[in-house]
C-alpha cells in the first residue's frame, strides 16, 4: 500500500509512510489510507505504535509520520531463531494482547494482526510494537459492516474466509496463530497456496502445538489456551484481549523450567569426532527411505545452509560426547531447521539415522524422534510409515513408562488413524 521512510524531525527519528505513487490517484485508497491514520492516532499504549502527524504532502499526496520503533519483526525474530522459549512466548505474547486489547478499547479492529505486523526489540527485553494498521476498521455495529476478504491467508479466522463481517474474534484467532508459530516455528496450516490455507483453516483440526514440537515440554495450560484461540467458531474463543493476556500471564508455573527429556550417558562409538559424524554419514547413505517422492542426481544435493551446518556442528560434538539426550535434542533442532527450509526427505533420513544409531540404548527417549519422523512421514503423504512410526514411538514411550510420551503418541495415532479413514471415505 505505501513506502516507509526513515526520517528526522525535532531531533529525533521516526517513519514516515507515504502511498504508492500509483496509488494516490486511486480515492478509494487515498481514503483507506486517511482512515489508517486516523485509525491509529485513537490508539494509546505502549505497545502499539504511536502517530504524531498525519496529512497532506505539498504534492497533495496524503503522509503518516509515526514513532521510530526498533527491533525486527517477529516474523524475521522466529525465522532467526527458531520456536522461542516458553517466557519468550509468554511475554511477547501478553504484550501482543495488551496493545490490541488497547486497539479494541479504542472501538477498532487491527484486521491484519501477524508476525510480521510485530516488531520486538531483542536489545530491550523484548518490547513489542505493534505496527501497520492498514487494514484497520471500526469494530462492526450489530446491522454488520461489507465483507471483505482481507488479510494474510496463515493467520485469517474461518469466518472471515467465508466472508462473514470482520469482528474481535478474527483478532484473537490471528494471535492464536501468532502464539502457535512462536511455541512450534511455523504456523498451524502453512504451506500450499492461498486457496489450500483457506481450505484447512475451514475444515482441517489444528494439531496441537506438543504434537507439532514433540521435543518440548509445553504445559496443558498454555496448550489449551492457544488451542481455544484457535476454534474455529468465534464463540468458543476468549472474548477479551486483556483477559486473553491475563490468562497467558499466568499459564506457566511458578518455578517452571522447560526440560529436557532425561538422557543416559552412552558409550561413544569412538573417541573421535571426526570419525563418528563420518560413520553417521556412513549409515545415512547405507539406508533407503520407504517413501522417495523424488531423488537428487549425485552432486545435485542443496546446498547446506549456514543454519544447517551450525546445527551438524553441534549433532557432531553430541555424537563425540556420547549422550543420548544431547543427540536427540541435537538431531532435533537439525530436523528443526531442515524443515523449515523445507528439506523434509533429508529432515527423515537424519531421524532415521538417529533412532538407528541409539536404538541399543534401551533407556534413550528415541520416542522423541519417532512421533517427529511420524509427522514428517504423514507431510510426505506415507500414512502407513506415519503410522508405523507412531506405533514405534508410543512403545518407546511405554518401554520408559514416560506418561508424556504415551499421550502424545496416543493423540498422534488417533490423529493419524482419523486422517486415514476421512481419506478412504472420499
């Protein structure tokens, strides 16, 4: 809609958005963007940003001058590094809700709330500074507003997507979004094109977030909430920004500390880095996936990001120590990333090589990797090795009497076996 320029005014900086040239021509746009400064110059809060000036260049084209506020995106935030710290997610999260609590109060709808509409200053304890109110709009009487379909597809609430009226609830259900790619690194229906996001927003059940991150301990609590954020009738959702930002405040007990899975300390193969990360380099090429959707000629493999070979490096001073929970955790945030940049056969090879290599270790927690390779397996369209997988990882977790594991591995096999028959039905 417009460009954003840095700029000095009564010694100090601050943004200036200015529309598009061709756009300025446009009245309707001219008076979306009028409404967007008006819209924002209601809203006070420290967590929202704030409007100093708005009105009409010399040229006659309309301008927005705001606070400079720092940081990066929470999109760039979670790209950088990954799902966040359960205190992370829980105070950028509570700062999200009380800036659009504050929108809300002002008798307005943000309509575009996303990760990338967040910006968080790392160099100061992470404050949050909600920008860009492009899509903003008063908050609907009850004779209802003209529907639009507006926004962006990973974070649009059900109704919106059949073109019922914006509301507080489309709101809440972006945050919902915005809390679920923080805890797993990706948001519950990414992937596809617009109409296949819509598609899953409408009819696909979310999977929860300690599913979607089986390696992390995630409490009932905080699940829940972002699950009923996430409901698909509006109804069902928290009602309030504030309340929503109470409850999150207090969804992680006193004294919590996100743990790591308890780990034995295994004989290492060798004393050498080298020569292990080489022998599972070894056993990697040694197995064949049971589902090969394409190959890559010899020499054809992607290339490995900085990001990936940060997290080879580490998976080989894991292998050289020898401990079986530092392999997992390890090989875990190397699936992370792979993922993430959407290598999914290599993210399964690694798994499998990993639930191999540590498969003597009867007291290795390898259902960690098994219900991931499981999840990796049901993206890839293989239903019965995702199946056979879970099956793998819920005797693993039994083996341990680990009452976490089994319920997630319970969850995913029903998932996986519901998936399965709706399949067969069509």
């Amino acid at each position: 809609m417009g460009r954003v320029f840095s700029a000095t005014y009564a010694e100090r900086r601050i943004a200036v958005k200015l529309l598009h040239d061709e756009l300025t021509r446009d009245p309707h746009m001219v008076a979306r963007f009028n409404e967007e400064a008006v819209a924002a110059g209601r809203v006070s809060h420290r967590n929202v940003v704030r409007v100093i000036e708005h009105g009409t260049h010399t040229d006659g084209s309309p301008f927005l001058a705001m606070e400079h506020a720092p940081g990066i995106t929470l999109g760039e935030l979670i790209q950088r590094e990954g799902s966040l710290a359960l205190t992370r997610v829980r105070a950028i999260g509570s700062q999200i809700l009380l800036g659009l609590g504050a929108i809300h109060r002002a008798g307005l709808l943000h309509g575009d709330m996303k990760s990338d509409n967040v910006l968080v200053d790392v160099a100061n304890a992470d404050k949050v500074t909600i920008i860009d109110f492009g899509l903003a709009r008063a908050v609907p009487s009850t004779d209802g507003v003209e529907a639009v379909l507006s926004g962006t597809p990973e974070y649009m609430a059900p109704e919106l997507i059949r073109g019922e009226a914006p509301s507080i609830g489309a709101d809440i259900y972006a945050v919902g979004v915005i809390l679920y790619e923080m805890l797993t690194g990706t948001t519950p229906f990414a992937g596809g094109n617009a109409a296949e996001i819509f598609e899953r927003h409408l009819t696909d059940e979310v999977v929860p977030p300690s599913l979607r991150a089986p390696e992390r301990t995630i409490p009932a609590v905080l699940e829940g909430i972002v699950m009923r954020a996430l409901a698909k009738d509006a109804s069902m959702r928290h009602f309030d920004a504030e309340l929503f930002a109470t409850a999150l405040s207090r969804c992680i007990p006193a004294g919590f500390v996100e743990r790591k899975t308890p780990a034995r300390l295994i004989e290492p193969r060798s004393t050498s880095s080298r020569a292990l990360t080489n022998e599972w380099s070894r056993s990697q090429t040694s197995r064949k996936l049971p589902h090969p959707r394409r190959r890559f000629a010899e020499g054809t493999l992607p290339r490995d990001s900085e990001a990936i070979q940060a997290c080879r490096d580490d998976l080989s001073q894991a292998i050289a120590g020898g401990d079986s929970g530092e392999i997992i955790s390890a090989c875990l945030s190397l699936v992370e990333v792979l993922c993430n940049e959407h290598r999914l056969l290599a993210a399964a090879r690694e798994l499998e090589t990993a639930v191999t290599w540590l498969a003597r270790d009867e007291e290795a927690p390898l259902w960690r990797m098994q219900l991931t390779l499981a999840a990796i397996y049901d993206g890839l369209g293989d239903r019965a090795a995702a199946q056979s997988a879970a099956a793998a990882g819920r005797a693993s977790a039994e083996r341990l009497g680990d009452a976490q594991g089994t319920t997630r591995a319970n969850a995913l096999a029903r998932r996986l076996r519901a998936d399965a028959s709706h399949a067969a039905s069509r």
